[in-house]
C-alpha cells in the first residue's frame, strides 16, 4: 500500500482529495494545524487508513519524525496562507508558511528519500497578461503582483530549477485555476461560489472590473489532476510544472454574472467600473491535456447549480458565518 502525506489536509482542497486517495486504496496521513477547524475530517476519522497529524509543517521536529517513521511514497504540499487577502493582511507568515517552512518540508523529503512531491502553485503567477488578446502558458513569463504569488513562484523555482536533479526524485508544480464548488471545508469567498451566494441569497451581488479574465476550475478537479500525477511515469512528469484546468473554461466576471442570471434569472446585479487589474489573464491547459490527457470532469455552471442549491434549500444555514471565509468576514 502506497503512503502519502497530504499537508493542509482539512482545507478546501485537501478535504476532497482525502476522500479521492482513500477511495482508491491510499494510505493517507493529513497533516494539518487546523486554522479553519477540523470538522471537515470527522466522516473520515475511523477510516482504517487515514491518520490524521496535527501541527504546523514548519514544524521540522514533527515532519522529520514523519517522514522517518513511515515509507512515504509522495507528499502532496497543499499547506498555505491561501490567496492574496490572507497573505497581504499576514505578510510574516505567510512568507514563514509558504516559503520558509515549503522549503524546509522539501528539503527533509529529499533527504528522506520521497520519491514524489506535487507543490500546489497557482495561475495567479502569470499576473496580467502581455497579448490582451492571447494566452499564457507555462512557458510565459511570470510576472506575479501580489505577495501570494511571488512566494508560490519562489518556491516554484526552488523546486524545480534550484535543488540538485535527481532520478530518483520526482517533484511537480500544479499552477491551479482559481477553485470553485462544494468541498467539506465550504468557502464563500472565491468569485464562483461567493457570486453565486449572494445572488441565491436574494441580495444585490456588487460586481468589480467586469471584464478582467481568469481560469476556473472545479475543486473536484483539481483532486483528478494530482491522481494523474501520481500515475503519471516520472519522466513525464519530474521537474515539470502544469497548469491546471481547461482552456475553455476562461471567464470574465461578466461571464460568470450571466452564467449564474441563465439559473437565477431574477438576480439583482450592479457593476462597478475598474479601468485596471493587475490581474488578468487567460490561460491554455493545452499541455495537462496533451501529456498527460486530463480534462476536467465539471464547469462553471456545475459549479454555480451545486452552490445555488446548497444555499436556495438551507442545507448551509447560514453562508455568513466567518469559518467560510480566509479573511476577516
């Protein structure tokens, strides 16, 4: 039975892949400091080959102790200050989280002879793009404008550009889309689901810049992209770094608005001009697909339908409350 460590576990995107690992038979110790609760692991808490390790990944003590008490075959490095917001209102640690202790937690797996480590990375990397009419790609420069992103690129280049090469070591960056949909640590502050709730809720949804794009894509799918890079043989995939996502599921707010006014027609929506973004970008998934051939299983209005319904039937009583959000709500 293959061993994997799966850090920040209980978040948003961890708590699917849980559950995606565990099903096919995985080994699964998720390591976790528990910043937003722990309530998003307690379905799984019995399951024979889940074990579940509180603390902080900068935590070198507990994750050498880990890392040397059991045969890992891979780390999934999901463990962060997530999103320009948090970072920006905690600058320290998040530089100590995403940077300081990443580079720790890489360098004891190198050591200790993991044989695979996907970094979590993001397309908020490519900043705004060059060709407003074009798209970037992992070949395009990086040009991040957000502290968030610079450490992810830090990191990225450290992993993959700066420690010495090995055969017998695998490591792959995922430059993820920005996430959407239902997850067991439910968030309401990324634009899918927080555009969706407020419309459900009856309220006027305040809409910033429009026209400024992005990439989207499912939670789920970003689970089926990791499988595929643990499935994947290593010189396909070593050194490497993939955007995930699909390239027709680049929108602007705008598209999105309309995409959430097609199943709640009666949505009260104002926008707000914003002349510039730092952020603008779309992006082509051309290369997960071609080498790997991943595509994703749900789109935006999957995303919106489940959001819609989880909010319009109050099986979330109440989406205001702060553990849905990262940020000061």
């Amino acid at each position: 039975m293959k061993s994997i460590i799966v850090t920040g576990g209980a978040g948003y995107v961890g708590s699917v892949l849980l559950r995606v690992l565990l099903k096919r038979g995985y080994q699964v110790f998720c390591v976790d400091r528990l910043m937003f609760g722990g309530e998003a692991l307690i379905d799984v808490w019995n399951e024979p080959n889940f074990t579940f390790v509180k603390g902080d990944v900068g935590n070198q003590a507990l994750m050498g102790e880990l890392l040397a008490g059991e045969e890992i075959e891979a780390v999934v490095h999901l463990a962060a200050i997530v999103g320009d917001p948090a970072c920006k209102a905690n600058p320290e640690l998040a530089e100590k989280t995403n940077w300081q202790a990443s580079k720790d937690l890489l360098d004891a797996c190198v050591n200790h002879k993991v044989r695979r480590f996907i970094f979590a990375s993001t397309c908020s990397n490519y900043g705004k793009m060059a060709d407003p009419h074009g798209y970037v790609d992992e070949a395009s420069p990086l040009a991040p404008v957000s502290l968030y992103a610079e450490l992810k690129v830090r990191f990225e280049n450290y992993l993959l550009k700066e420690i010495p090469k090995k055969d017998d070591f695998c490591p792959t960056s995922l430059r993820f889309a920005t996430v959407y949909g239902l997850s067991n640590r439910m968030r309401f502050d990324l634009t899918v689901n927080e555009f969706t709730k407020e419309i459900a809720s009856g309220r006027e949804l305040i809409v910033f810049g429009e026209n400024f794009w992005r990439p989207y894509c499912h939670v789920a799918d970003f689970s089926r992209a990791i499988l595929h890079i643990l499935a994947a043989p290593p010189p396909l995939v070593a050194y490497d770094v993939f955007n995930v996502g699909d390239t027709e599921e680049n929108y602007t707010k705008k598209m999105i608005v309309e995409e959430i006014l097609k199943q709640l027609p009666d949505g009260k929506v104002k926008y707000i001009r914003k002349d510039e973004d730092p952020r603008d970008y779309r992006v082509s998934f051309a290369k997960i697909n071609r080498v790997l051939n991943f595509k994703v299983a749900k789109t935006v209005p999957d995303g919106i339908r489940e959001v819609k319904d989880i909010v319009k039937s109050g099986v979330i009583s109440n989406p205001e409350e702060q553990r849905y959000y990262n940020i000061p709500h």
